[in-house]
C-alpha cells in the first residue's frame, strides 16, 4: 500500500527505504549498500576511490566488497554491485565512514587491483604507469598513505607481487 502510494520505495523484496519526498532527508547510499546484501559488506572500489576524490570519474552505483558471491541488485535508487574477495583480505583497512563501513584509500586500490582479474603486474615501474595511464589515478592525492595495507595484502599471498609492487612504490 505505501509502496503504491510512493510514500516507500522497494529496494528488494522485504526491503524499503522511505521515498526522500515524504522524508525530506536523502537516501544514504553507502548505508543502503552495507544492508541491501545479506552479509558484511563494505564500500570500496571505484565508489570508494572516488569518494577519496583518486580518480576523476564519479560512479553511477556504489560498488563494495564481500566474502560470498558477486552480485548485483538494480533498484529504483541506483545499482549496488557486490565484489566476493577472499576472507583473509575483507578485515584489512576497513573504516567507519559517514555512518558505513568503506574501505580506506589505500585498501580500495588493493581491491581494485585485486579484482582485476588478468591484471599481470609484477614492478612498480609497470603498475605506476598502469595507475596513472589506464586508471587515472591521482598520485597527489594520495600523498598521506599507509604502505601497510599493501605489505598485508601481500602477506595473505593472494597476488603477492602486485601487492608488493605496490607497497614499494608507495613507499
């Protein structure tokens, strides 16, 4: 009945979020994104990249990072893209954000890169010019960072030598 009458908007099935017009406050997307997926998520990726202003587009949808499936939900606000990485990575770098979890700078760029999937980088010579040519990333921008985020990722084993090409380039 309210969804029929606007006053709701369904965001999948047995989940609402209540229509901005009737609210006057806006639809938090970041916390739509931690909920909408039935299991710990956080945002991060490009949605996180650009919120960290690291590369100039501004996406569409929010992309974040799971443990379970990849999955995509299309709703009436927007699309919510859902990125599986494994367990041991998900902790590493997670942060509390406008009242949601997302990832910090540095591990967004970690999941970027982790989730491409033929992305054969082994120096940070090749990966600097992978950033700043294919990505467009903004170096400047991320002149405060933690290189322990990559030594990390690196220690889990997954994609070791991109992760520590990493880490020595932002050395």
């Amino acid at each position: 009945m309210m969804v029929k009458e606007g006053k709701l908007i369904r965001l999948k099935r047995g989940w609402f979020c209540v229509n901005p017009k009737y609210s006057k406050k806006s639809i938090n997307h970041g916390v739509v994104a931690n909920v909408l997926y039935e299991g710990p998520s956080y945002v991060s990726i490009e949605s996180a990249l650009s919120y960290y202003g690291l590369i100039p587009e501004r996406t569409m949808g929010m992309t974040s990072v799971v443990t379970g499936r990849s999955k995509t939900f299309r709703t009436p606000i927007g699309w919510f893209s859902y990125k599986s990485i494994p367990e041991d990575l998900f902790p590493i770098g997670v942060r509390s954000v406008d009242g949601y979890l997302m990832a910090s700078p540095e591990k967004a760029l970690c999941d970027y890169l982790y989730t491409r999937k033929d992305l054969r980088i082994y120096s940070p010579k090749t990966l600097a010019s992978y950033l700043e040519e294919d990505v467009r990333f903004d170096f400047d921008s991320f002149a405060k960072h933690d290189p322990q985020i990559f030594a990390a990722y690196a220690a889990c084993g997954h994609k070791a030598a991109l992760f520590n090409a990493a880490e020595r380039l932002f050395r």
